[in-house]
C-alpha cells in the first residue's frame, strides 16, 4: 500500500501563496504606497474605500491573500531551517512552529478582517 502524505498540498498551498503575494502585493504597495501619496492617481475617498473593504468578497479576498502569504513563508522558513541550517533532526518540531505560526497569523487576519 502506498503511503500518503500532505507534501503536495502543502506545496499547493506554497504556491499559491507565493502567486498571492508576487501578483497582488506589489500592486496594493504601489497604489497606496506611492501612487495615492504622491498624487499620480486621484485615491478613492474615505467612504467609498471603506464600502469596498466591508464587502465580504474583498473581506475574503484580502484573507486569502494573506493566509496564502503566510503559508508561503512558513513553507519557505521550513525548508531554511532544515535544509540551510542543517536542522533536518528537528523537523517536526520546525514544521509545527512554522504552520502553527502561520496558523495563528490567518486567524489573526480574520479577526482583523471580521472585527
């Protein structure tokens, strides 16, 4: 019987975060970083971003991006630890920490994004 594990979902989930984070993030940093700021783009006012933010699709949206985000790095962080710092005898202890600290980012997000 072949045995199964969560690898490839978990390496699913490690690049849909890294697409997440490469498409959307720069364009979110570039509108609100620079462009609004310096007025190349006129920005939205106050209460029309604030309807397009309690919108449930972009409530989800934005947690999508963010949970992928953390997942990216915790998956990434692993493979640091274990393979970089050579700390392979410990690895369930390191995947528990960085999923875990993932984890607990995402419900963070949650919060943020519910509260």
């Amino acid at each position: 019987m072949v045995k199964r594990t969560v690898e490839p979902f978990v390496w699913l989930l490690f690049s849909a975060g890294g697409m997440a984070a490469a498409l959307v993030l720069p364009v979110l940093l570039f509108l609100f970083g620079v462009a609004f700021p310096l007025g190349w783009i006129a920005p939205p006012d106050h209460t029309h971003l604030l309807a397009v933010l309690r919108h449930p699709l972009t409530k989800l949206g934005l947690f999508g991006v963010c949970a992928l985000s953390l997942v990216h790095w915790a998956h990434r962080f692993r493979f640091t630890l274990r393979d970089g710092l050579r700390l392979r005898r410990f690895d369930r202890l390191i995947a528990a920490m960085c999923y875990g600290a993932a984890l607990a980012g995402a419900v963070v997000a949650w919060r943020l994004l519910l509260g």
